[in-house]
C-alpha cells in the first residue's frame, strides 16, 4: 500500500480508505448503498488492514449515526491501529439548531460521534457541506477548541466551492487556527469539474484531496454498457446515487475507453477508473467502497501498479468535456493560466 502526506500536514495517509456509507441501510436512500452489519463490517475492515488500508471513513448523517455505531463495534480491539475519518453540517433532527456549521451544532454532534464511534478523538473531522448561514470564524474556532482539546486531530472540509475553502483558509491563516488539510470532494473520469478550480487551489494552498465516488456511483465499475440496459440493482436505479443527470453517449465513449486500457493492462474498468485518479494532482486518498468481500478485493487490486502516460492521455481525451465560464476563458489564455494536469 502507498502512502501519501495528507495536504500541508504531516499525516500520511494510505492512498485508499475504505467508506462505511453502506453500514447500517438505516433508510432507503442508504439501502441502495448497502446494509452492512457488525459481523460483516468486521470481515470487511480485516480485509482493508491486511492490504494496508488503515483509514476508515464515515459520517454522522449515514443513516442518521447507525453507520458510525457499526464501525465503532467493528473497530473494538483494533483503534490504535486505525484513522478515522466523520463529519458533521448535515441534518440530525427536526430542531432548528439540529443542522449547520454553528458551534452549537458541532459541539454537539462532534461529542455524540464519539460516542457511537466508542472513541475518545476523531483523526480527520469534515465539514460535510458549507454552511452560508454560520460566519466561518464561528465553524473555524468552534473547530480549533475541539483540535485544542483533542477531540479531533485534523479538520477538513468536503463539498466547498473554490470561494468557501479560500474564505476559510484566509480566515485560519488570519487568527492561528487550525486550518483545513484536505477537501473530501467529488472527482471521477466522469465528473471532472474538480479540475477547473478546485485542483488548482489545491495545489496552491497545500490542501489535499479525498476523493468520494471515484466510480461515479457504479456507473464507471464496467456494469453499464452501450446497448444494454441499466443494472436493476445500480445505485441508480435504487435511489442512492448522487449528481446531475448522466449524459451516457458520453459515459459509453469512457466506457469504450477504459474497456482498451484495461485490456492492455489486464486490470479490470473499476481498477482503471480508481487508479486514472491516483495519477492525478493533490489526490491523497480515495475512498472506496465494498457491499461484499469480492468487491472490496477488486477495489484494493486498483493499488500497487500505475497506467501509463498514453494510457492517461486516452482516458482524458475520452472524458474531456468543455468547462463553463470563466474557465473556457481562461484556457484561451494558457501562459497566464496553466492547466494543472501535467504529463
């Protein structure tokens, strides 16, 4: 297993990490992503630990804490030997405070995650979203106590636009706080609009990345096919699938693309789609996710070997789309602003 520095900190985190979203199927949406339960979630983390993955990811929202409960009881015997990654903003009950970045809310669900997570800190604590209501001194100070008081290791955010993470880097840097080393973001051959500012601020200001849904909520795993019908038991078809609307001409041109690397690699699509992110800039980490040990044993096949330059360039011309404005603009002017993807 490779490991990486984890944004301008000195963690070092394994290139991939394994997502506890399907421990639990506590609802509908949650049980198109799987329904993990304590004996298996155990068989699952054995597997990652002997392959070297050692970070685990979850949240308090996945399936309103019964996910991080599952992992908790997983992990008994096993803490000091693992990172874990959670995260607050989301919604957790019906009151008007029971959502958001405002320090009454983290406080509040940071401690009840330690609870279900039968732990006494959090390694990596996202914010899952941005809140526009909180001033993000509150979040950020809120955030910096409980680094302070040891709570929580490292703080990190996820789903930010390039303005809210600069807002917030700008405010740490400002008054000493902590300040956030990755951004848990959504990135895949099919989805690339991460690379048109957020990677380049990334690169700028030393924030890692951690990449959820590289496979593209399964439409990259080598199950949807030109001519054929979509998989009844997808993620999309079940409910749980994030992002817009899939254009699939497109997706089956990238299909057709990773279809030839994995044939001259003889790796297969999913392995393909994961290890493209790998060579990509500020990636660290890439979480990945398993309903069963089979899968997971394919997820962890996608480490330990790395395509070729001709091989990335094939699957970049095959999933390049055109950016929207300003960044159709500013590649007009490609001196003044380099794309960030050096080969």
């Amino acid at each position: 297993m490779e490991y990486r520095q984890l944004g301008a900190s000195g963690l070092k985190v394994p290139v991939l990490s394994f997502g506890t979203a399907t421990f639990g199927g506590g609802n509908e949406f949650f049980k198109a992503w799987g329904n993990t339960q304590v004996d298996e979630a155990r068989k699952l983390i054995n597997l990652c630990l002997d392959a070297g993955v050692d970070f685990f990811d979850t949240a308090n929202v996945y399936s309103r804490g019964l996910s991080e409960e599952i992992l908790g009881q997983a992990l008994e015997g096993l803490r000091n030997r693992v990172l874990i990654s959670s995260k607050a903003t989301f919604t957790m009950g019906d009151g008007s405070n029971d959502y958001g970045s405002s320090r009454y809310h983290l406080i509040q669900q940071c401690e009840a995650s330690l609870k279900r997570l039968n732990t006494d800190h959090i390694d990596v604590y996202h914010m899952h979203g941005f809140d526009g209501t909180t001033p993000v001194e509150e979040t950020l100070r809120a955030l910096d106590d409980l680094v302070t008081s040891g709570k929580i290791r490292y703080i990190a955010c996820s789903n930010f636009s390039g303005w809210h993470l600069m807002k917030s880097l700008s405010a740490s840097e400002r008054y000493g706080w902590s300040r956030y080393i990755a951004h848990q973001a959504y990135y895949s051959l099919l989805n690339r609009e991460f690379e048109w500012e957020l990677m380049p601020l990334g690169i700028d200001q030393k924030v890692g990345t951690i990449i959820w849904s590289p496979l593209a909520s399964g439409q990259l795993s080598g199950k949807f096919r030109r001519g054929q019908p979509i998989p009844e038991n997808s993620r999309t078809v079940q409910g749980g699938s994030h992002g817009p609307a899939t254009n699939f001409d497109h997706l089956y041109n990238i299909v057709d693309a990773m279809d030839e690397v994995a044939e001259e690699t003889g790796k297969s699509v999913a392995q393909v789609a994961i290890n493209w992110l790998l060579q990509r800039p500020t990636v660290a980490n890439i979480i990945i996710g398993a309903r069963n040990e089979e899968q997971l044993k394919q997820n962890l096949d996608a480490v330990g070997w790395n395509l070729t330059t001709e091989q990335v360039k094939k699957l970049d011309a095959a999933s390049e789309v055109d950016p929207i404005y300003p960044y159709w603009h500013q590649r007009q002017n490609i001196k003044l602003n380099p794309l960030p993807i050096n080969y």
